[in-house]
C-alpha cells in the first residue's frame, strides 16, 4: 500500500510541496475491501474527486457514496442534527456498517489546512471516545467525545456532521424503498435500510438530510 501511496503522491503532486488531497480515496478503497472489493487509489479517484482548495482534486462525499453504491454495497451520505450526531454514529456501529467521516482537518488555526475537510474511517466508538483509522498518515486516532465533535464541525470545505455508512446489505426494491431525485432523476434508494427508519428522521432524531448520490442535492 505505502508503495502505491507513494505512486501516487508522485504522479500528482510533482512539487512535494504537500501531499495530495487523497484521504477520501484512501478510506474508500479500506472500507471496500472490508467487503471483499479489492480497488486501488487510481481505480477510484477519477470517480469521486472534483478541484478543490488551492486548485488540487479532493474527494466529495456523494462521490464517495455513488462509487460504494456502484460497486454493489447499499450507501447513503446523511447529515445529522449537531446535538444527536453521535448517537447517529453509534446507530451506524452498534448496525454493523462501515462509516467513512468527513470532518475538519485540523482546528489549528496555525496550519493552512485549517478551512481543509478530511476523510477517515470509523474504527470503534463508544460514549466517550472514538477511534478512527486515518489511512492518510496510516494511524489510529484516538479522540475523546469532545475532541471530535469539535473537529466534526464546519468549516469552508465541510457541511458538518456528514458521514458516509455503507453495508452488503441485499437491496431492497418497492416504491417505498426507492425514489427519483427530483434534480437529476438518478434512484435514491433508502438503504441502509436501518438509517432510514422514520424514528431517526424527526427533530429529536440522529438525522438532519441525506444526499443524492447523482448530485448531491439534500432532501429531509
Ligand atoms: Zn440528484
């Protein structure tokens, strides 16, 4: 892996001044083959990355979602309210499905990566702490409750509390389960289906929006 990172640092990064914008592509291939779907960082990220900050390509969320989904898994992109957000999270974990976070890269207000979002993947959550695998650097961080929500914020490039789940599930057909996106007329399927119990999407529940994974309009 730290050979083909290596690739692909050179390949598109040919001043070394930082390294590229590839977290949201490192995480997705690590948690498509936690299923089995073996893809490389040049499988992926022509499909998910869009310019980004100071003109380099960086991940987007929905991309990230229609790329899981195009692969077979059942992916949605949500949003939830800031005062249930991490109960959304532990609603994922204790489900059993892969989560990919994008939060603020750093609140250092030193670092010129301060207004940047960043992908990682959620290893383990508890009440108060939370591990998350960052393949960008190849380490767990260990984060307290507060310490991550206050990174799960938003910033110039992240909407705040936005994750990426994504299971094996079977997909389930039926109107119920399967809608047109009224902007792009892609399906939006309402899986995992767990997430998508209507006891989430009340104003006391974990849930604020989901995204369109053909393009990224936000429904409630
Ligand atoms: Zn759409």
């Amino acid at each position: 892996m730290s050979n083909l990172i290596d690739k692909f640092v050179h390949a598109t990064n040919p001043l070394h001044a930082r390294p590229p914008r590839a977290c949201g592509g490192l995480t997705l291939i690590k948690v498509l083959s936690r299923y089995g779907i073996e893809r490389s960082i040049h499988d992926v990220w022509p499909h998910i990355s869009r310019p980004g900050l100071r003109g380099q390509r960086c991940a987007r969320s929905f991309l990230i979602g229609k790329y899981a989904a195009d692969s077979g898994l059942s992916a949605a992109v949500i949003q939830c309210h800031r005062a249930t957000a991490w109960a959304g999270l532990m609603t994922c974990a204790s489900n059993g499905l892969q989560v990919i976070i994008n939060h603020r890269a750093t609140n250092d207000g030193t670092s010129d990566a301060v207004r940047e979002g960043h992908f990682t993947v959620l290893n383990a959550i508890s009440h108060d702490s939370i591990e998350l695998d960052d393949p960008t650097v190849g380490k767990i961080r260990r984060l307290s409750r507060q310490s991550f929500m206050d990174l799960w914020q938003p910033n110039y490039e992240t909407a705040g509390f936005v994750f990426i789940a994504m299971s094996a599930e079977a997909r389930v057909d039926g109107s119920q389960n399967i809608a047109s996106c009224p902007r792009c007329g892609s399906e939006i399927r309402f899986q995992p289906r767990v997430l998508f119990d209507p006891l989430h999407w009340h104003p006391g529940g974990c849930f604020k929006r989901f995204f369109c994974l053909g393009c990224d309009a936000a429904f409630c």
